[in-house]
C-alpha cells in the first residue's frame, strides 16, 4: 500500500477494492503520521481495561465493545464480577461454549 500511495495517491489507493475515499484518507494519514485522528479519538474514549477484555478467548472488539456500553464492563475484574454473577446468560451471541471459554480464561 505504501508503494500504491507513493506513487499514485489517494486515486491509487481508492483503486484497491473496498478502499474508498474515507479509508484511503485514513491510510494516507496512517503511512504519513504513524496514527491517524479516528484511531486517537477511540483510544482516548476508551478505557484501558476494556481493551484487556480482547485478551480473553471469545471476545472481540464487537463483544468488548457491547460489554463496555451495555453493561458497564470495563476491566477484567469487573468482567469476573459480572460472569460470576451469571451476566453472561444475559448476553446475546455469546452461547454455552463461548461463555465456558471465557469463564476459563478467567
């Protein structure tokens, strides 16, 4: 990507499949300054312990996220907190076995 947007800009990059406009800026951004301001924004809104949710096997960004905004969860201990009260039951796309895998890794 790097060769594309040295040598063909933003129109190189919008080039590439899936690529548009919006994600060719953030590229750009990316190759010119190491980060780009959507990346700072988030990192700055969220707290550092739900990102240590995406260590425990069955959880991803989608399911850290929805912890963190629909149940409070926002760090691993409150993540025992609530599995060990049985939160999990609770949640929508995490079945049985996901949930035994968390339960687990804590």
């Amino acid at each position: 990507m790097q060769k594309i947007a040295a040598e063909n800009g933003i129109a190189g990059l919008q080039s590439i499949p899936g690529v548009g406009k919006a994600i060719a800026g953030k590229i750009l951004e990316l190759l010119d300054r190491g980060t780009f301001d959507a990346w700072e924004r988030i990192i700055k809104e969220t707290p550092e312990g739900v990102l240590d949710l995406l260590d425990i096997p069955g959880i991803g960004p989608k399911t850290a996220a929805m912890l963190h905004q629909k149940y409070k969860v926002s760090s691993l201990e409150s993540l025992r907190e609530f599995v060990k009260n049985g939160g999990l039951e609770l949640v929508d796309g995490i079945g049985p076995k996901t949930a035994e895998r968390i339960k687990e890794s804590l």
